[in-house]
C-alpha cells in the first residue's frame, strides 16, 4: 500500500453536499503519520473548506477537489500538490456540472 485515502467532506455520488468531516488538526495528524510511515494521502474532498484544511495539512491529492477556492488552488500550486478529479459524479448530480457551490446546502452549525 502506498496511498492512504482520507474521507475530508461528506461527497460521492447523489451526495453532493460537501460537509468536512475531519477538522485541520485530524487531517494533519493523518498526513504526518502517513509521511512518517513512507506513505502518501489523498483527502477526498468536496467543497471548499475541506479541500482548503487538506491542503494546508500536507496532503499530496486532494481527490474530486469540487468548489476548490482560488486561495487554496494557489497553495496547490505552491506546494505541488496535485488532484485526481474523478468529476464525472459531478458532472452528473451538479445541476449546473461546475459550481456546486450555489447548489450545496451550508452546515446548519
Ligand atoms: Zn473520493
């Protein structure tokens, strides 16, 4: 095994809703002691808070990266960072398949 995947946000199939589920300081414990172990990790993550908290924590892909923010997109790219997108869920539950940001109900906290 050389990956390790980390379920960031609520998101997959007719789930679009985006909701993170593990806070900044979970996924940084995750991505240190998948570093340390000689590991990869890729966060999965729809929504921007997700994918923003996976970046900064270390993660190597953000998997799907829906509704990244322009900020976090520039921290990709200063880290190298790198996305596996998968959008073809996306494409098909998203009713405008690009900004799912206008579609997605907020937490209620
Ligand atoms: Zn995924």
């Amino acid at each position: 095994m050389d990956w390790i995947k980390m379920y960031g946000s609520t998101g997959s199939d007719k789930d679009v809703t985006g909701f993170q589920t593990f806070t900044y300081a979970e996924m940084k414990a995750a991505a240190d002691v998948a570093h340390f172990a000689g590991k990869r990790i890729a966060i999965h993550s729809y929504g921007p808070d997700g994918a923003r908290d996976a970046v900064r924590a270390g993660a190597n892909s953000v998997e799907h990266a829906v509704d990244v923010d322009n900020a976090t997109l520039a921290l990709m790219a200063r880290q190298g960072t790198f996305t596996c997108p998968l959008w073809s869920t996306t494409a098909t539950t998203s009713p405008t398949g690009r900004n799912m940001a206008t579609t997605r109900p907020r937490s209620p906290t």
